[in-house]
C-alpha cells in the first residue's frame, strides 16, 4: 500500500520488537517471568505517532490525550467526510502465532460502520484485503473475517454504546486458509457463530500484513477510537496486563 508521504513515519526503531528484560532475579522469579510472556511490540505514548511505522490521519487528528479511567491513550479523530484516521504497525510473517490486547472507547456520530482494528494485507485487490477487522456502529461491535475470495464471515457481534470502554484480546495464528482466530471481549473469551471458541480460515492474504487501529469509512459525520497503547505479546497476559 502505497502512503501518502506527509503521513508517513520513519523514525528509526519504530516498529522494532521490544522485549521484557529480567534481571537480578532467582531462578524462581525468572521462570515466572517466561511463564507471563514477553511483549513484542507496542507503540510508546510518550514517544508519540512517530512510534507507529506510519499514521493515516488528517494532521494533528491522531493525538495523545489523558483518560481519568487509562491514563495516557491514543485518539484517533475522523472528521465527517475523511476517509480514515488510522495507525499502522508493526509488519507480520506468515505462519507465526501472537496474541494482541488493547482497550478503546468510541464515538460514532452518524449511524455508518466504522473500521476500528484491522488485520490488514497488501495489495488490496485480488486477496482477503483485511482478513480480520472489528467494526463497529453507534450501537454494534462487531468481528468478521475475509475469506481470499474477500467474502465476509461474521465471527461474532455484541450490544455497545458510544463513550463506553471495552477490551480487546486476540490469539491469531497467520495462515492463508488454515489460520486461526481466538477472541476476548471484556476479559472473557467469546463463542463465534461458528459454535465454536477458535475460528479456522483467512488470516492471511497477498505479500505484506499488517495491523491497523483508528477509525475507517468516509461517512457524513465524524467519530472517534480512543485506545490505549495495543500490546503485541507471546501471551495473553502479556498481552492484556496493560489493558
């Protein structure tokens, strides 16, 4: 995917992994340690957009602000008529195995869906082009998944309301069509449509994935994904210590 040039980053070390170091601790401690996990990847608030590998967004609308319930969080503003107000990082291979956790509370003006994570892949055409998304209305959260014949398949919805915090854990495997999605909603892990709590299918397509937060769809009024800093990590408490 191509980025226009104004909203590309390229600080150096922007999307390098980050790993927890344990040290002057007993073997004890240690072992527990490796047992929560280590994290592979967040962007640093205090660092600012310039630790996503690029932000997609009208200037000055991705901001840092302070939550009274999250601390410092990330808020990503699309004005009515913007196409999108997005982050994107880190870059993903084929076949590994991650969880991710984050929280956000958001904002829908108009009664469109919004994009508000995606599991994105390059080049749009001709594959799944997001195999995994969350979307989301002024009263709908919603999971879906993109077959490589860009067919959606609705995984799992729930009730929501604007300015109301929720979090957001997931366990990806990469596959082209034997990848696999487990999910949790508000610290519990959710049953899809399917009947089933793993999901098997597109969780990869064409030669670059990646991830995506904010908020996407061109629409007639503006919304807001406040979110805190997503963790990308070996574990799922790693993953949503933070959250």
């Amino acid at each position: 995917m191509s980025l226009p040039s104004q909203y590309r980053r390229t600080a150096a070390g922007a999307v390098a992994l980050a790993a927890l170091a344990v040290t002057g601790v007993s073997a004890t401690a240690g072992t527990s340690a490796a047992a929560a996990g280590q994290v592979l990847w967040t962007p640093s608030t205090a660092e600012g957009p310039s630790s996503f590998a690029a932000v997609q967004c009208a200037p000055g609308n991705l901001k840092v602000v302070r939550s009274a319930a999250k601390g410092d969080v990330w808020r990503a503003f699309q004005a009515a008529g913007e196409e999108r107000c997005e982050t994107l990082s880190p870059n993903l291979k084929e076949g590994e195995t991650f969880f991710l956790g984050w929280s956000s509370k958001l904002n829908i003006t108009d009664t469109n869906s919004r994009y508000v994570f995606q599991l994105k892949c390059s080049p749009s055409a001709g594959t799944a082009n997001h195999p995994i998304e969350i979307d989301a209305t002024s009263g709908r959260i919603r999971l879906q998944e993109w077959d490589t014949d860009h067919v959606a398949h609705t995984l799992w919805t729930a009730p929501t309301v604007n300015n109301q915090w929720h979090s957001y854990a997931l366990k990806i495997r990469l596959g082209r069509t034997d990848g696999t999605i487990d999910f949790w909603f508000d610290g519990v892990k959710q049953t899809f449509t399917t009947g089933a709590d793993t999901f098997r299918g597109t969780t990869w397509d064409g030669n670059r994935n990646y991830l995506k937060w904010g908020s996407y769809h061109q629409s007639p009024g503006g919304a807001s994904n406040t979110f805190t800093s997503p963790v990308m990590a070996t574990t799922l408490e790693a993953a949503t210590a933070g959250s």
